[in-house]
C-alpha cells in the first residue's frame, strides 16, 4: 500500500472492478493513490485533460459515462486563453443585495400574460436593465 493512504474514490472504484490495492504504486502527492491510477489498472486510464475537466466541473468523485472530445482549434485555445487571463488578470469581486420583488415579479407576470399571443417573454432580468 502506498505511504500516504489511498483517496476515497480510489478506494470505490477499486472495489467495484474488484482490483487489489496491494501492489499498486500511487502517483498522487506522496505516492497516495488516487483515481487515476485505479482506472489505468481497469483499463479506461482518463487523459490529463480529461481529469482538469472533470475536476473543474465538480465531476471529478463520479466516471463520465457519456464522453465527447472536442478537438482544440486555434479558436477554442485563444477563448481559453482570453478566459484565464480575463480571471486572473483583472480583480473580480461580487455584490449581493437583498430586494423584495415580489411587486417587480406581479408586475412581470401581468405583463407576460398580455404578451402570451405575441409568444414574448420578458424576464426578471429585462426589468433590472
């Protein structure tokens, strides 16, 4: 077994495809096992990209059963670029306020149903513009 234990999921994911921790060398910080290294026994080893993916989806305790991959255009690598840089360049900060609007949420519903014929839909949103 590995110095540092094995991660939860590691353990789960062993169990069920029945594979013996024993042997295994864990490649996780101080040679803990972890997901990853249980699913390169069991045959489906997820690429590194796959697992920033998932972990940034809040998948990453669960197996992605329908996976698609998406080849990265010079598009695709500018938007992420542009989104990283936009995140970790520029301070962000965010403002909460508690509003009744509950006058604001009667007012939208008579609105939207006088434009029901017309197929318009006005959201809370629309108003706070």
């Amino acid at each position: 077994m590995s110095p540092r234990g094995i991660s939860p999921v590691a353990r789960r994911l062993a169990e069920e495809h029945g594979v013996d921790l024993a042997g295994l060398q864990g490649s996780g910080p101080g040679g803990r096992i972890i997901k990853r290294d249980v699913l390169a026994v069991v045959g489906r080893a997820p690429s590194k990209a796959h697992e920033e993916t998932v972990r940034g989806t809040g998948m990453a305790d669960g197996l992605v059963e329908d996976e698609q991959e998406i080849e990265v255009t010079a598009m695709r690598r500018t938007i992420a670029r542009r989104l990283v840089e936009s995140k970790t360049t520029i301070p962000h900060f965010t403002v909460t306020v508690a509003v009744d609007a509950s006058n604001l949420l009667a007012a939208r519903r008579l609105i939207n149903d006088r434009l029901d014929d017309r197929e318009l839909y006005l959201s809370v949103n629309d108003f706070v513009v």
